[in-house]
C-alpha cells in the first residue's frame, strides 16, 4: 500500500513515518518503480511504535526492542524508573508554584536566589527541572550560517572575476564552454550550501525528531 494509505491507518505524519524509516525502525519494500510498497506487517511495527512513542519510549530503546536486545518487560521496567524520576520532578516543581502562589509573590518582590538555591538542592537530590539553556537555539545559527556565508561569498567572488574576465577577453567556444560548465557547477555549490543551511536550521529547531516524539 502506499504511504498516504499508511498515514490515514496508522494517524502519523508521512514526515514522521519516514524519519522512523531513515533511524532504521522501519523499512518497507520498494516496488518495481522504486516506491516504497508498506505491508500489513509494517503497518502493524508502525501501530506498535506510535503506542511506545505515545509512552516516551526512546527511540533507541524501541530500536533495541526490534532487534531482540531489550525485552518488552525490561524496557518497560526500565521507563518506569525515568517516569517516576519525572513525576517526582513534576511534583518538586508543582510545590515551589504552591509555595510562590501561597507567599503572594509578585515579579517585583521575588526573591529569585532563595527559590533557585532551594532548586540547586532539589537537583542534587535527582529532580530535573528545565534547563533554559537548552530552550534558547539561536546561538546555534551562528556556526552554520556563519560557514555557510563564507562559502557563498567565496564563490560569488570567483564568479564575479570569472564574468569579469570573460568580458574582458574574446573567448573561444571551448574555453566559454568551460568556464560555463565551471560557472552551473559553483552555482550548484551555492544552492547545495543553502539547502544544506536550511535543513540544519530545521533540525535545531526541532526538525523531524520533535515531530516524531508526538508519537
């Protein structure tokens, strides 16, 4: 069956179904024209792996699950312990609002360091709490836009010279045909940079996997 019969039998995404493909969870036959075919059976591991997801099952766990390295008691056994390390993180986190709802604290009155050292020691006790460090991605850009930039602004620079110097001199249709060749693959190099720019702005903002973890 095809991939859209797929997406309205199982409820996911067509993105989120072939994310699961590219981490290897899945993997459907190809027909004669090289389009994926999906079967009962891959509908059903889809059906199996929504229900893991629904549960925040990591994907690795799932993977080792598929592959007979995990069992499904001791997977479960194990998520346990990281759902109950939550709640009680949850619950850590639900009595400091109490307490900051119960004192009438306003912005401008909040005493920030008492309730974050009382935080830091919950911490070291083994609750979690959100780390704002990991929310903010836009230091992330810099690196790859920053590349990215430079790429492109050294091959529009050799493009420039090139179309300079080809004015500039009478050209014989060899070498024209040269430097148009040398010219559509830089320009490819450029639009390649862009694409790939694009791709990891998406995953740094959450891409497929955070689309996926819905599930």
């Amino acid at each position: 069956m095809k991939i859209q019969q797929v997406e309205e039998l199982v409820g996911i995404t067509k993105k989120n179904i072939r994310f699961y493909e590219h981490e290897g969870l899945l993997s459907p036959a190809r027909s004669e024209n090289g389009y994926r075919d999906y079967s009962e059976q891959d509908v059903s591991e889809l059906k199996k792996i929504k229900l893991l997801r629904s549960l925040s099952f990591p994907l690795e766990e799932i993977r080792m699950m598929q592959s007979g390295t995990l069992t499904m008691e001791d997977g479960a056994r194990r998520h346990l312990i990281v759902l109950e390390r939550s709640r009680s993180s949850l619950e850590k986190a639900r009595c400091l609002c109490l307490e900051l709802q119960e004192h009438h604290e306003t912005l401008q009155t909040l005493d920030a360091d008492r309730y974050l050292t009382r935080m830091e020691e919950l911490e070291k006790e083994g609750a979690v709490f959100m780390d704002v460090k990991k929310q903010d991605h836009r230091k992330d850009f810099v690196a790859p836009a920053a590349a990215a930039s430079v790429i492109i602004l050294f091959m529009g620079i050799v493009l420039f010279v090139m179309i300079t110097e080809a004015l500039r001199e009478r050209l014989t249709v060899g070498v024209f045909l040269i430097l148009a060749a040398v010219g559509a693959f830089l320009i490819a190099i450029v639009i390649g940079v862009l694409l790939a720019l694009m791709q990891r702005i998406r995953q740094i903002k959450g891409g497929e996997e955070d689309a996926a973890a819905k599930y």
